[in-house]
C-alpha cells in the first residue's frame, strides 16, 4: 500500500468518521494511478469529457470557468486532502470548467468507472460519496447566497476563513476572480482591512 493511497484512506475515515472495511481497502488500492502535475499544467480542460476522479495528495490546484465575455472565473481551491470532479461520475457529459496546477501536485486518479462500482458494490463507498456531493451542495448553496447577499469585503473574509492557510500560496488575480472582483479592488479591501485592526 504507498503512502499516497493511505492518505487517500485517512481521509476519507476522517470524513466517515469511521474506519475503511478492509475489503474496500484491497479492492481500491490497485484501481488509483500516482500522477505528478507540473506548475502551470491544466489538469481538466473545459469542453473534454472527464474519464478520472482525482485525490490530491500534494500541491494546490484552481478550478475555473471561462465565461461568455473571455472572463478566467475561478470556482475554488483544492489542496492537500482535496476530492476533484466527483461531481461527474455518474454524468459523462464534457466539462463545463478546466482545473490548473497552481504549484505542483501529486494526484491519485481512478478511473470513473471503477470509482462508480465500488459506490454500487459497497454502502460503505456509497455513504461516503453522499456525504461528499453533500458537501459540494452546501458549498454551491454558500457561494450563490455570498455572491447575492454579501458585500465584496465579506466575500474576502470568507475566503480567508474557508482556506485560512492558501493565502500565501494563491495570486492576488485568483482570489480577486473568486470572489468576483478586480485585483485592484481586492488590494484596497486588504489596506481598509489592515487599516481598521
């Protein structure tokens, strides 16, 4: 079992809040590629048609859409411990968004059909993926409700509290993109921030 794998299974128990029955364990073990992206390499291109569900297991990646007028809107983050594309396993349908490699990153990949078998074959599997498309609603629910009820500032903040350590890691241009303003106008929020405290 290599240590990619084992962090893919710590993570999910942490999310279950239960331990992995060891038959789940022996059958997805050898169903996950080890991958390396490069900085700047697109994992998922809006428009292909996704074959892979991904583990991160190192590195920081950036989800975004490209809209109608040519605007880069980013979508979220996803770093260590993160869960990609989950979304489209039981839908072949092409990608509506592309995923980048903001630094390197070491993935684990399997391929959707084998991802979607151990869903049918164990409830195990089935439980956790519920309770990660759960997640990902909530998560759409909080950013339609911030981007119609909250101010640009509070936006920021809740950046800040969603993924307290990416800061550092992220441009100024990504952060401004998702939370749906210009970098200039983010670089003035942080001064009247810095200001106030």
């Amino acid at each position: 079992m290599t240590d990619e794998f084992v962090q893919i299974q710590n993570s999910i128990e942490l999310l279950m809040q239960d331990k992995m029955p060891q038959e789940v364990v022996n059958r997805a073990m050898n169903k996950f590629t080890k991958k390396t992206i490069a900085k700047g390499d697109i994992l998922v291109h809006q428009g292909a048609v996704q074959k892979e569900i991904y583990f991160v297991t190192s590195g920081l990646l950036r989800s975004y859409y490209i809209d109608m007028n040519g605007n880069d809107v980013t979508r979220f983050f996803s770093k260590e411990g993160s869960v990609l594309c989950y979304e489209i396993l039981f839908d072949h349908k092409p990608s509506n968004r592309s995923v980048e490699a903001l630094e390197e990153c070491v993935i684990m990949a399997i391929p959707c059909n084998d991802l979607k078998k151990l869903i049918e074959d164990h409830l195990y599997c089935m439980k956790a993926y519920t309770t990660l498309l759960e997640r990902k609603l909530e998560y759409k629910i909080q950013r339609e409700s911030s981007f119609l009820l909250k101010s640009a500032t509070e936006r920021y903040l809740d950046f800040k509290k969603r993924y307290p350590t990416l800061e550092k890691r992220i441009n100024q241009a990504y952060i401004a993109s998702y939370i749906g303003i210009t970098p200039v106008s983010l670089s003035r929020i942080r001064r009247t921030i810095e200001e106030e405290n």
